[in-house]
C-alpha cells in the first residue's frame, strides 16, 4: 500500500509541476522531473538519505530552531516537518496553549545532543526556512519513535501531526497522533 501511495504521490506532483511549468512558459521540464523522481527516491527508501550533523543554535519554538554545520559554518532557521507546534505569540501571532511545553521538550531533547539533519523535497519552505526532520541519533540506525524529535513532539502529544506536503513519515505520524490523542497527552488533554 505504502508503495502505491508512493506512486500516486509522485504522478501527481509531475503532473502538477508539468502544469505549473507549462504555464509559466518554463522551458525547465527536466528539473521538474528530477524534483519528482528524487522526492520519490527518499519516499521509496526506508533509510533516510541527505543528512548531515548539525550544531543546535537555539530553539525558537516547539517547531523551528536555529541550528548551523560545519560547511558551510552559517546559521539557517529549521522548520521540522510534518509537525505543527503550539505558537509562542511571536510576531503578531496569538499564544496558544501548550507552546511553552513544547518548546521546553524540544530545549531538552536538542540541548548538549548530537543532532542530524534529515532534509526534505524541497528543501526550503515558502519563508525560507530549512524543512528536516531532527534527529538526536543516526538516523540510518536508528528508530524514528525513539530518535526523531518530529515524531517525539507528536508521540507525547506536544505537537499536531500535519502533512503540509508529503513526506516518508506521515503514516508513522498519523498512528503516535492517535496514540497521543487517546492517552490525552499534552494538547490533546487540555
């Protein structure tokens, strides 16, 4: 099944990008393919693929920090995917309950960790901000429940499992959500 949702994801992103380029008189229609083909290799592979090790700067919100690497050495702002965190009121956004929680486990799961980068298709999201998923161990070793803070914040309840584009993890997402939810953990108790 994971691999007829793989496929049907992949046309229809081509179709959109074919449509999409096609408008806009893009004479780039293999770029177009490469993005589909290679969204579809990190959807169909079950180790995950482009990472890289990543220093924790600070930690904005329950689901975006500021992280930077080695090369090259610049901070860049991360938004973990598939995951939507109560926001802190930052920027003319209201408080929401639950953002101080989930803000103080990303704190203590990221702070003095070892932590991996997981990159996603595509890369930036449409503020400019890094889309990954955060690891605290390898993640080509490791289980994504135990290790992955993106599903962390979702299995404990400390942030809403959302799909804003597809990605390898969603079914993963989906089922610690409803364990969350029948357990009324963090948001889903108050």
């Amino acid at each position: 099944m994971k691999r007829i949702n793989c496929v049907l994801v992949s046309f229809w992103a081509f179709c959109l990008l074919f449509a999409i380029f096609s408008l806009a008189g893009c004479q780039e229609i293999d770029s177009a393919l490469n993005l589909v083909e290679e969204y579809a290799t990190l959807t169909e592979n079950s180790t995950p693929t482009n990472i890289e090790q990543a220093q924790l700067v600070r930690v904005v919100d329950g689901d975006t920090a500021i992280f930077t690497t080695e090369d090259p050495a610049e901070e860049f702002r991360v938004r973990f995917v598939g995951v939507d965190a109560p926001e802190m009121g930052f920027q003319g956004s209201e408080y929401e309950a639950g953002a101080s929680e989930a803000t103080s486990f990303v704190e203590e799961k990221l702070d003095g960790s070892d932590i991996w980068l997981e990159y996603c298709v595509p890369e930036t999201d449409r503020f400019g901000r890094v889309r990954a998923f955060v690891w605290i161990e390898d993640p080509t070793t490791s289980n994504p429940s135990d290790s992955m803070i993106n599903a962390q914040l979702v299995k404990y309840g400390h942030a809403e499992a959302v799909a804003f584009s597809p990605h390898p993890y969603e079914d993963l997402f989906e089922e610690l959500q409803e364990g969350a939810r029948a357990s009324n953990l963090g948001i889903w108790g108050q």
